[in-house]
C-alpha cells in the first residue's frame, strides 16, 4: 500500500483518539470520585488491549472480564495484606497476599472466557493504580470507573478494526477495478 494510501489509516486513528478525549472530559464529571480529571488513560491501555486479545469480541469479552478479574484479585490482596498485617506479620504481610493470590489467579489459565491472563495483569495494575493515586477512591467506585472505561476503550478497538477493515476493503475493490 503507497504511503498515501497508508496515511488514511493513521488519520482514523488520530480522530478515534481526539474523540475518545472529547468522550472522557465530557464522562469525567459523572464518574466516581467526586472532583477527579478523567480516566482516559485506562480507556487507551484497554484500547491497545483489544488488539493484543487479537482484534475480535471474543477477545474484547476476555480482556473486559480479565479487568474485573484482576480488580478481584487486587482488592483480595489488599485486604488479605492488611489482614496479615494485622496479625502482627509485618513486612511480609503483603508478599505472601500477592503470593497467595497469584496462585489462583494464574489457575484462570484453565477456564474458558477467564483465560487472557495479560487482561488480569493489566486491570490488577490499574486498579492498584486507581486505589494508590486518585483521591477519594474506593473498592467500589474504582471498580465501577475502571469498568467503565474498559468497555469505552475495547469499544474503540473494535470501531478501529471496523473502520481500518472497511478502509482496506475499499482500497482492494478500487486497485481491483484498474
């Protein structure tokens, strides 16, 4: 494809970009906590993951359940370490809850729809993200705001993947036509 074909491609996704930051400052003000400054951030890491997931909804439905999953895991391991901390273990409270949580976690390799283990990773990595850095979180209003904006940004996988198909489609029908 001539590079003058190509660029139309990046035009997309710049504007599918542009738009999923219109999206977030105009969503920002309704989501939980009060008073945050958006959470694009997590819509453009579950956009790049629906690509990793392999371009297709079955995939999108694997990373979105990998995010829940890993929000889980993430809330178990800071409740069991404070748990463990509380008992009076100490610097290793927390250690041992990611260690006891991890084994379960990696077990989701065997069950069907649970089984994208990088979604886990990467929703645990924003929820404790969420819960570390934005003020006023909570359990449930980081896993509904994280929620959230995983499905906006696999959404916008799947309408890049549409649009990007339907823009090559037509590229091959017109050098066809010649």
């Amino acid at each position: 494809m001539k590079f003058s074909k190509f660029i139309v491609i990046p035009i997309i996704i710049a504007i599918l970009a542009f738009t999923i930051q219109i999206v977030d400052q105009l969503l920002s003000p309704f989501m939980p906590p009060a008073g945050n400054s958006g959470f694009g951030w997590i819509a453009f890491q579950a956009w790049a993951m629906y690509f990793m997931a392999g371009c297709n909804v079955t995939g999108g439905i694997k990373v979105f359940l990998g995010y829940f999953s890993g929000i889980v895991v993430s809330i178990g391991i800071m409740v069991l370490g404070g748990n463990l901390i509380g008992m009076g273990i100490g610097f290793l409270s927390f250690p041992i809850a990611v260690f006891l949580m991890v084994l379960p976690t990696i077990c989701l390799e065997r069950v069907p729809w649970f089984d994208y283990i990088p979604g886990v990773f990467v929703g645990a990595g924003v929820f404790f993200g969420f819960m570390s850095y934005v003020k006023g979180a909570t359990f449930s209003n980081g896993m509904f705001t994280e929620l959230v904006y995983c499905a906006l940004g696999l959404i916008y996988g799947y309408v890049t993947v549409v649009l990007r198909t339907k823009y090559e489609e037509s590229i091959k029908t017109e050098n066809s036509q010649i």
